[in-house]
C-alpha cells in the first residue's frame, strides 16, 4: 500500500489492517505454511513502517514502535517477548472495536 492510501485510513483502521496480516501469519502458522506465514508478517511489518511515519499518532508512536518491535522479535523466531500471536492479534483488534485513536 502505497504512503498516500495509507494516510487516508483512520489510525483505528490503519491497526485493523496491522492486525488482518497477524491473523494470516496465525492462521497460516496453524497450517504449518511457514512461507505464507512469513509473507503475511512482512506485509504487517511493511504497514507498521508506513504508521510510524504517520504523524497523526503523535505521543502514540513510541507504542507502536514498541509493538512492532514485538512483531519483528516474534517474525524472528526470537522468544524473549513470550507474547502469543493471537494476543498480538487481538490488541489491533481492541483499537478497531473501541475505536480507539478514530477521530469521528
């Protein structure tokens, strides 16, 4: 997705994407298809760096820094977090739900 595409979401809308391409790294993890697995984590990392430099998130953005960190830990096979993907999954998920950071 393109930068401009990117900053027309809502920063709600942009965790819900986020959180679309944690579940198909989960779901495709729980198949065993590590390569799809993969591709969907990249594009989640991809959609974090595209966030980080939306401004709109201010104070924020050292959260969502945080939480990709998290996600490129756990991309990497590195354990240190112990955070489950599914709670990854469902924390974008919260934003989107309670609208959280939606300016409407």
């Amino acid at each position: 997705m393109d930068k401009d595409t990117w900053f027309k979401l809502t920063p709600g809308q942009q965790l819900g994407n986020i959180g679309s391409e944690i579940a198909r790294a989960r779901h495709w993890d729980t198949h065993k298809d590590y390569s799809n697995r993969q591709e969907a984590l990249k594009r989640a990392l991809g959609l974090f760096d595209l966030t980080l430099d939306d401004r709109r998130w201010g104070a924020g953005l050292k959260e969502i820094a945080r939480f990709r960190e998290v996600v490129a830990a756990w991309f990497s096979g590195q354990s240190f977090f112990d955070i489950p993907l599914k709670s990854l999954e469902d924390y974008c998920v919260n934003f989107v739900i309670q609208k959280k950071y939606n300016p409407e």
